[in-house]
C-alpha cells in the first residue's frame, strides 16, 4: 500500500501501482481491485514525511488510535457514557482490532470511516446541526474509498434513514425531513459516484 502511495507520487497518477515499474506505468500497471482510498492516504503521509519504514504503518496507528475514543463517543452518544466505556475497552482488548492495528490495509480505514460515520449521524439526528450532516457525509465517502464493504453499511444507512425520515411523524416522533432528506441525498450522491468512479 505504501508503495502504491509512492509511486502515486512518483509518476504523478491517482492510480495504485504497488509495484517497481521499470519505466513509467501503464494503465495495466494499476491495482484494481479495491477503491483506492487506502493507497492516496499512504500518498498523503509519504508526501508529509518521506520515505521511512514507519510511514509505512503511521496510517494505521493513528486511525486505529482514533477509533478507541470514536467508540467511546459513540457509545456515550447512543445510551451512555457507561456503554462509550465498554465499547472502547472490548475494541481495545478484541486480539483481531490489535493485529491489524498497525497494518495500513483496508480493514481499518473501513472500520474507522464506518464508525465516525455512525457517530456523525448519530449526532446529526440528536442535534441537526450542519457539521454533523457534513461530517457524515465526509465519512461515509472516505470509508467507501476504502473497501467494498463500506458500499454495504452506506446501502444500509440509507435504506434505514429513507424509511425513517419518511415514517408518520405520530408513531416515531418529530424530524427535520428537509435536512435529514439532504443529508442523505448528498451522501448516497458521493457514496454512488464513488463507486461509478
């Protein structure tokens, strides 16, 4: 993956070449077969700090160390903070969450974008405030230029949000439709053209 994010710099693409091409890359040359999400971060912290064994890996350290709080507000968002502290300690102390805690692979950005975006909708629905919304939408399109998997959790979240902003207000209580419908409408917009892309 690193050496994807090089060569991005290297010959001036957007496209993943995980390889050492002898000339310039083709086209043939580029990895397809995830979102390149994961490759463009690793361009982003080579470009920041140079060519070093530990850029290699500083992606998913501070992601992964990102997530612990994430799940901590979380939790504390959706019952309390009782709930955000177990929720952190069974992720800090789950054997899968440390082996893959310094490995810069699409697991963990996947991961992270889902939770922040959890998070941020949560939040978004709790509030209404447009940082929120913005936040979520930030989310779910870095997660999705991720992995795959991230266009599943979206589907889902969309599917759910859809159904509830257009549910009788008398059996689920009060919500904003305008900012709720915008939400996620800019949010399966990006997410869909992620994928076309």
């Amino acid at each position: 993956v690193a050496l994807g994010g090089e060569n991005m710099l290297r010959f001036g693409t957007l496209l993943p070449v995980p390889s050492h091409p002898v000339g310039p890359p083709t086209t043939a040359d580029a990895y397809y077969n995830h979102p390149f999400g994961i490759f463009w971060t690793s361009a982003f912290f080579v470009a920041i700090f140079g060519h070093h064994d530990w850029v290699c890996r500083l992606p998913a350290v501070l992601i992964s160390a990102l997530t612990v709080p994430l799940l901590g507000a979380l939790g504390r968002a959706l019952w309390s903070p009782f709930a955000g502290a177990v929720a952190a300690t069974a992720f800090v102390l789950t054997p899968i969450a440390l082996a893959f805690s310094t490995m810069n692979s699409l697991e963990v950005a996947v991961i992270f974008g889902t939770l922040l975006a959890s998070y941020a909708y949560v939040r978004f629905r709790q509030t209404y405030r447009r940082r929120f919304a913005v936040l979520a939408v930030f989310a779910l399109v870095y997660a999705a230029n991720s992995d795959w998997a991230a266009f599943v959790f979206a589907a889902g979240l969309f599917a759910l949000g859809f159904a509830r902003a257009l549910a009788p207000t008398a059996q689920f209580g009060r919500i904003d439709l305008r900012r709720s419908l915008a939400l996620l409408g800019a949010g399966a917009l990006l997410v869909a053209a992620v994928g076309v892309a």
